[in-house]
C-alpha cells in the first residue's frame, strides 16, 4: 500500500517570482523562502540558473545559496543546460532540475532546443553529475499539453521520461505548465508511468489555471504519486508559455491532503505567515482558494 506521507516541493520562489511584473531583490527572496522552511515545507525551489536576459528575475540565484540555513529543507535549483550545471555546482546546490519539453516547440521557446538536443544535453550533464555525485532530477515539461502545438501523446512523455532515467535522473517531475490536464488525462498519463517506472521517483507539478490543480492532485494521488509541486499564495507561471497561470497554491494542497489523513509534516498557521508574505511582496499573488476558511480554522 502507498504510503500516507507525501513531500511537498514549493517552486514559489522560482516558478512563481520568474513571471512576475514586480523583481524582487535578494533579501526578499530569501525571507519567502526563511518562511517557507520555518513553515517546516520539506522542499523548497530557491531559483534557477538561466540566463539574466531571458530571466531577469532569476539572477543572483547563486547568491542565494550560502544564505540559506542548514539541515532543514532540501533546496533545489532549476538548471536548463550545462552552464547552468557548472554555476549550480559552483553554488554547492544539493538537488538541480533538469528541463525538458515534451513538445518540440515549446522546449525551443523555453531554452532554444529542440526536445531530443536537449535530452542529450541532460545524458552530458547527469554523466558528469554522476562522476561529481550531484543530485541531479528533471522536469518533463508539457506533459500533457503545448501552447503551440497542442495535446501531447502518453509515448512521448514515455520516451522521454525513460531517456532520462536511463541518463541517471535521481527524479522526474511530471510537469502540466499551461495547466491544461484535466484529472481523467492526469489518472491516465500517470498510470501508465507507474505501471512502467518506480513510482517513488515521480512527482508531479500542476497549474491552477482552469481551476483542476486540486483535482489533478487528486487523481495524482490515486495514481499511487506521493510527492507533489505547489506554490506559496498560488504564485507561478512560465514566461515562454503563453497562457500559463499561478502553480496550484501549496495552502490548497496542504489541506486537502492533512483533511484527508496524508501527512505533510508542513505547519499550516506558518504557512498561511509565508503566503501573507508572498502577496506582500509581490502585490499581485491573491493566496490559494482555501486561505480564508484556513485562516478561521488553524489558529494563527
Ligand atoms: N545561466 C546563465 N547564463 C547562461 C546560461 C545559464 N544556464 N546558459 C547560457 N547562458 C548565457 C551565455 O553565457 C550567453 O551569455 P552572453 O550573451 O553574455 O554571452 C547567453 O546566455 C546566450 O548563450 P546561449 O548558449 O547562446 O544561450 P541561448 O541564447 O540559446 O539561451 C538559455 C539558452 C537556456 C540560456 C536561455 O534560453 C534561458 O535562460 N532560458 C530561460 C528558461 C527558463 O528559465 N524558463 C522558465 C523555467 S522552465
Ligand atoms: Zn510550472
């Protein structure tokens, strides 16, 4: 039986401050993520290792690093190719994530390569990763759906995720980044991977934007998937993705996850204090759906 514990990963200070009107400096990037780890989030995505110019909220990541405290949160950084490799391994990050689309055109719009040249980049990068012993994870972006060339087939999203687990990823993130899936699509793709792959090794990360994240965790769940991605305060979106909202909001899935007996280990009043500040610095995240009835109901 799949156990009850499930690991949430907060991507708000990646997927969720990279797409914002408002750049936030370094200081306050960091109190989002002090926030988050004193909320006791397991995991925590502090950035990514992208380009300046196509990013320039992302930049300083590295910087960010040896600020963070010990022995809490596993920390993680979004590298999309070799550079973002060597300057993530510069800044001793424990847990770097690979990006690959499963749609041709939207891996070009994002990192300017064609889905096969950019699984051979990740066979570079986790060969070297692995002779470092670098924990290195990637993201099957698109999963389910492209902006530009619309539904993605299951085969795909096995090719690639085989790829990559061959190539030696500690983990594959099963990524819906338009928020397009609906839960019946989400049981489907999903149990074809864990009738194929360790389902230990699969998480998914879910877009709120046709208001299915939670029931995509759902149908996730029952898919047997026990690690999940959301964003403080319901913050995300991609910036090559046309129509790509706010990541499902980590207060959403907490809840429904504690109310129906998995085990989070997150303290929820500490929490909704990280999604406050999350709206606070940004001014534009709204915090998820739940966040007013969760605030009547865990004492604060
Ligand atoms: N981090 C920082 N800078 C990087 C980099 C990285 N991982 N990879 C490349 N660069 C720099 C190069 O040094 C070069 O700098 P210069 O102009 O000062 O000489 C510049 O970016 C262009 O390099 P090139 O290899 O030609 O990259 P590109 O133009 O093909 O762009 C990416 C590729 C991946 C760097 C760029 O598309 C990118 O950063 N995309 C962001 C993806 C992203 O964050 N998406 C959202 C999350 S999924
Ligand atoms: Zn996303």
């Amino acid at each position: 039986m799949a156990s009850n514990k499930v690991i949430i990963n907060d991507v708000g200070p990646r997927d969720g401050l990279q797409n914002q009107p408002k750049i936030l400096d370094l200081q306050q990037r960091l109190a989002l993520i002090l926030a988050l780890e004193a909320a006791k989030v397991p995991e925590i995505e502090v950035g990514a290792f992208v380009s300046p110019k196509a990013v320039p909220a992302m930049a300083g990541t590295a910087d960010l690093f040896p600020l963070l405290p010990k022995g809490s949160a596993v920390y993680s950084g979004l590298i999309p190719n070799m550079k973002g490799f060597e300057l993530a391994s510069k800044a001793n990050v424990p847990l770097m994530s690979l990006v690959v689309a499963a749609s041709n055109t939207m891996n070009e719009k994002n990192i300017k390569m064609k889905t096969e040249q950019s699984v051979d980049v990740c066979r570079e990068v986790l060969t070297l990763a692995k002779s470092k012993g670098a924990n290195v994870q990637a993201y099957v972006a698109t999963a389910w759906e492209c902006p530009f060339e619309g539904a993605i087939k299951a085969d795909e999203v096995y090719r690639v995720t085989e790829q990559l687990i061959d190539a030696g990823a500690t983990g594959i993130v099963i990524a819906d980044t338009i928020g397009a899936a609906n839960p019946a699509e989400v049981a489907s793709l999903m149990e074809g991977l864990t009738s194929r792959f360790d389902s230990n090794i699969l998480s998914c990360h879910f877009h709120d934007t046709r208001a299915m994240g939670l029931a995509n965790v759902y149908a996730a769940l029952e898919s047997g998937i026990r690690k999940f991605d959301a964003s403080i305060a319901g913050l995300g979106g991609c910036p090559f993705a046309p129509g790509a909202s706010g990541n499902v909001a980590t207060e959403d899935v907490v809840m429904m996850l504690e109310q129906m007996g998995y085990d989070t280990g997150i303290d929820i009043p500490l929490l909704l204090k990280a999604s406050d500040l999350a709206i606070e610095l940004t001014g534009t995240a709204t915090g998820g759906n739940a966040k007013n009835w969760m605030e009547k109901h865990y004492n604060k």
